[in-house]
C-alpha cells in the first residue's frame, strides 16, 4: 500500500503549497496518479504486490502458462500436444468455464498439469477498480467451481495482469501467489500463429514463464496452432516444459 499512501501524501502535499507555487503543486497532485496507473496496469510491476514473471533455473527449462480455459475445442488438443512433447504446463482456468465444462478440468489434473485461478468471470475492464468484497467474491466463487474436481488452485493470475491496490491483502487471505510472465504471444495483435510462435520463443532464457491463450477470445485458426507452434520451437532449442516448485520462485 506504500503506492497509495503517497499518492495521498502528494495530493495533501499539493494542496498546501498550491497557492505559492502552481507548478510543482500540478507535479505534486498528478505525478503519484501517473505512478498508480503504471503499477496497477503495467504486468509485471512490483509496487502493489510480488509478480513472479520468471522462476530460479539454471536448465534449459521454461514454464508454459496458459490462459482463459478449459475450452471444449481447444483443451483436448492442447492437452494431446502436451502429451506428445512430454511437456507440463498450468491452466489459468476461468472458474465460469471450469464450471461448464467439468470433465476438462478432471482433464487437466488428471495429465499432470498444474490448474491456475484466473477469477470467476475474467472482468476485464472492472478489475483495477473493484472493491475487497468483489474480488473476494470473485476467488472464492472460483475455488468453488475448482472444487468439483477437488482442486485448489495456489497460483493466481489476473485478467490481463492488470492489478488492484486491494489486490494483495486478497490473495495473501486466500493463499494464492501472483503469477506474470516474461514472454507472451500477444495472439489478437499479431493473428498469425507463426509469428506468435516466434515473439514467445525468441531470445528464451532458463526460467522464463510463457503466456498463451486458449478459447474464443483468441480467433480460432492461431491459437491451437501457436501452441504447436511453440512447442516445437522449445523442442528444437532444447528446452523442457516444467512446473517451478515454490522454491523456484523469488520471494
């Protein structure tokens, strides 16, 4: 909380000296909003809370994440080239999804990999700005739809990376570590799985943690495919797909 604490010491700061001097007044009041939106929006930012965005390695080693599942279509494809390339991965599921489609989430766990929380319903444009009690509605109704295959996620990541300045009290009461990444495929910018393939896997080094991205929010002829796509690449510079222990991850 110490970046919101300033930001009101520089507000109540402004205000004192506004009417002497206006100009640093103005740096006063809007510089702390400049330095709250770049930590509640920017991914990988550690003023509000730890992101973990790489895990302590000296492997050639990656961790492949992938979010807003489980999809009817996608998950059993993703899973079987999970299988065929002997790699690991964690779902960050969408408690809402994992609720439609229980069989996939039994699935997953079942394959060996590790299930993520991703919030119940993934609100976007709401989260950076929603309350205590809507985020703690928003993770225990997702551990309430895990549950139907008697998992507990421990590793949380938002929608977007975006943060919340309640967001660290929440997860710390729900025992849920905060998850980033150092690599993501960014698959509606570039809707071409070959590139998608290429901007993950370029300039990889041990202990990076990959974004991809399942379901319709990604259009249907990449998604799939730039996991293939991928994991081929990974396979061809020698890398494995691996879940980092708690240990490997900074504190």
């Amino acid at each position: 909380m110490f970046i919101v604490s300033l930001n009101l010491a520089c507000k109540f700061a402004a205000v004192l000296i506004g009417r002497t001097a206006l100009g640093p007044a103005f740096a006063l009041w809007f510089a702390p909003d400049v330095l709250l939106a770049y930590h509640l929006f920017f991914p990988n930012a550690q003023g509000l809370l730890r992101i973990h965005s790489r895990f302590t390695t000296t492997a050639r080693e990656v961790w492949l994440t992938i979010d807003d599942g489980p999809d009817p279509t996608d998950t059993p494809r993703i899973l079987a080239l999970l299988a065929a390339h002997r790699a690991r991965a964690t779902f960050f599921l969408i408690g809402k999804n994992a609720t439609e489609h229980p069989a996939l989430l039994r699935a997953i766990a079942a394959a060996g990999h590790e299930i993520g929380h991703h919030t119940q319903t993934h609100p976007l444009y709401s989260f950076w700005c929603a309350r205590p009690a809507r985020l703690h509605r928003e993770l225990t109704a997702g551990f309430s739809s895990f549950a139907v295959a008697d998992i507990r996620p421990t590793r949380f990541r938002s929608p977007a990376g975006i943060k919340n300045i309640w967001l660290k009290s929440a997860l710390t009461a729900h025992g849920l570590t905060c998850v980033g990444w150092s690599a993501r495929g960014l698959e509606r910018r570039y809707r071409d799985p070959a590139i998608v393939a290429q901007v993950v896997t370029r300039g990889l080094k041990p202990g990076a943690i990959l974004l991809l991205h399942e379901g319709p929010r990604v259009p249907a002829p990449i998604r799939v495919e730039a996991i293939r796509l991928v994991l081929e690449n990974l396979t061809a510079q020698g890398y494995r797909c691996v879940l980092p222990t708690a240990a490997q991850l900074p504190r």
